[in-house]
C-alpha cells in the first residue's frame, strides 16, 4: 500500500507540471494491473467438521476434559469439545474395535482388546486376539475390562500388567451382557441359560453370584446399566413381536422390580444408556444397522432423538444429564456425529462432524458411590419372576 501511494503522488506531480508548463510533451504514462486470479479451496476428502473444513494436519497436541467426544476418522482418533469444537488427534489407529473410552477417559478399548493409553500415566496394552462380543470397563478408574466372546464364563483383564484371568465361579452359559457397578464392587450379567435368561449379581471377582431375575421363555433381556448413584439396576425385556420394557430394581430391596413408561419402544430396543443425572434414559431399536433408530426415554416414554433423519441413527452414550451423543449411518458407511440437546420431551441437534468410522463419550465418571446396596436380611432373596 505505501509503494503504490507514492506512484500515485508522482503521476498527480507530473499532470500539475503538464498544465503550466504548455512547452512540455512529457505526459504519465498509466499500466492497467494485471487481472488476479483465485484458486479454489480443495474440497476436503476423508472426514470434515460440522463446517465443511477438514481434521487437522498431524497428531500432535493434548486432549483436555472438555473434549468429551471421542470419534476415529482418517487413521487416527479425535477427541472433540461438543461445545466449542476444539479438537485434539489423540492417536494414529488402524482398528478401532469396540473403540471405548474408561471410565475416566483416559484409555480406550480398541480392535482385540487393546489398550491405548490418552494419558502419560495411562496403560497401553497390545492386542490378546479376543472379539468380545459384550464387554465393560472397570469402575470407577477403569483398572480392568471383564469381556465374554463365546459361551462359557466371562474373563478380566487387568490394566496393571495385561493378563487375563477367567471368573470360573460365574454360571455357565452364553453371557449377553456385562455391567460393571459404578463402585467397582459388583457385575451385573444378562446369562442365556438355554430355555431362560437370567440376570445376575456378583462380587467384582465373579464370586457369590445371585441371579436376581429370570425371564419367561418368549423374553429376551437385551441390555442392563446401573443408575450413577449404584442404588438401581435397570435393564430392557424384549417381548418379541409386542413391544419393550424398561424395568428397575431396588438393589436395597432385590424382592421385585419395577416397570417405567417406555411406551414408544419396539421388540427390538437394546443398548440402553442412563445419563449420568437426573431420570433420562436412552436405547438403540432396529433389527440391524440399516434400520436401527436412537430413541431417548424421557416422562412421556420413548421419541426418536433425532426426529427427522434421514437415515439409521444410533444412540453412542450420554455427554451431560441432558446430551446424547447420537451417529447417523447405516450398515458399512461412514456416520455423522452429532449431539442431541433433550428438554422437554425434544431434541435439539447439534453437528459435530461429517464421515468419522465411529464414535464414543469420553466423559469422566464422578462422586462414584463407595459400597454396593444390599438388603438388610443376609439371606439371598428368591428371584422374582418372570418379566413376560
């Protein structure tokens, strides 16, 4: 700018010296400037941010808390601020399996029960071949993953040096679900038994375990979480053809169970998700990926998250009291993250990010209760029934 306002101070000199001077023949000559061409951005390949722009270059940086989300895209994994879209590149990835966050969020599960360390005092362990097809993380540091990937009892490995023990004291039969009690004093497991499935209750070791429920034969019990606070075990019963129910159990009591409106679930919810305050709950319907639907279960029932997909959605885990983290895609596509603000009886939804291969909370689990409830009679209780 100061190069071309001295020329323009020249070229005004030289016309003054033109108009009082008629014997000049001097006059300014002018150059047109040369046309300025722009070249288009590159569209982004691979995976983008809400925006359109694309993930960072490298992977360099620190994650923080706020980053509660957690996603893979492009070879590596993310953490992201829901809120602010800060994101940090944790880790170059090739198999993200299960791709799940401790409890703590400084450690995730990945392809064949690796163990991959966000935090310089976090373990990282290499892969034991296992598929487990039901897992959880030990509470409330995340110092253990208990797994089952074929029928029989299910097996622990320890973060301290990565061998695997089994819980030979568990029940034989197929385990369809594992929960770990935010104390990290007891499991919770859905077992198949052949003509039945049962839910039972064990030490953290596998040892005195108590089946609490048995289902009817046409029920299926699909899923099962412990509320934050460790007083109540919820799960959900398909009762195939009709619909779902969500039920809960007073560990302080254990002689019955209760049964919450869920009035909008199918036959096929599962995947149940408490978020971490307050009563709202959230599940996963749909026979396969192609068509699996993110409910939320609030007072009026159960109501599709994100009401106008377009395409499969799948509730992924609980942000705050009131934020679903949801993903849209169907079988073998890439999906998009967003976040799903509930408040009365609604959804608002917030993109995260465009084309990730999958995602998962990376939330911190906090004020963790201390003690597993227990009746006050030392007798175990007789299971209740069937749920049917």
């Amino acid at each position: 700018m100061r190069a071309r306002a001295v020329l323009l101070i020249v070229a005004s000199a030289l016309v003054a010296a033109s108009c009082t001077s008629p014997t000049s023949t001097t006059s300014p000559t002018s150059s047109a400037s040369a046309p300025v061409t722009t070249t288009p951005a590159p569209t982004p390949t691979g995976a983008t941010l809400a925006d359109g722009s694309p993930l960072p270059e490298g992977c360099t940086g620190r994650s923080v808390r706020s980053e509660t989300v957690g996603f893979v895209a492009d070879g590596r994994a993310w953490a992201m601020d829901p809120t602010t879209g800060a994101i940090a590149c944790l880790f170059p990835v090739k198999d993200p399996g299960s791709f799940a966050f401790g409890p703590q969020g400084d450690r995730v599960l990945l392809g064949g029960l690796r163990v991959q360390g966000v935090t310089s005092d976090a373990p990282t362990l290499p892969s034991v071949g296992a598929s487990p097809s039901v897992f959880d993380w030990g509470h409330p540091l995340g110092l253990a993953v208990v797994f089952a990937d074929h029928p029989g009892q299910p097996e622990k490995r320890f973060m301290d040096d990565g061998h695997v023990e089994q819980l030979s004291s568990l029940p034989k039969g197929t385990y369809q679900g594992i929960a770990y009690h935010p104390s990290g004093l007891a499991l919770g497991f859905i077992v198949d038994e052949g003509a039945r499935q049962g839910i039972w209750l064990s030490s953290n070791e596998g040892k005195d375990a108590q089946r609490l429920v048995f289902s009817r034969p046409e029920t299926v019990f699909s899923s099962l979480a412990f509320s934050p606070d460790g007083q109540t075990l919820w799960w959900i019963a398909q009762h195939p053809g009709t619909v779902s129910e969500v039920h809960d159990m007073d560990l302080t009591d254990r002689t019955g169970f209760g049964t919450i409106l869920s009035r909008g679930l199918d036959a096929t919810a599962h995947g149940l998700q408490l978020a971490p305050a307050g009563s709202l709950k959230a599940a996963t319907q749909g026979a396969d990926c192609d068509h699996r639907e993110a409910m939320v279960i609030d007072s009026d029932g159960a109501s599709p998250a994100i009401a106008d997909a377009t395409g499969p959605t799948a509730a992924l885990g609980w942000l705050d009291a009131s934020t679903l983290l949801v993903a849209e895609g169907g079988c073998h596509e890439t999906q998009t993250l967003a976040a799903v603000s509930w408040h009365q009886h609604a959804g608002q939804v917030t993109v995260l990010a465009h084309d990730v291969d999958t995602g998962a909370p990376r939330t911190v689990l906090r004020n963790a209760p201390t003690e597993v409830p227990a009746p006050p009679n030392e007798s175990p209780p007789a299971p209740p029934g069937g749920v049917g």
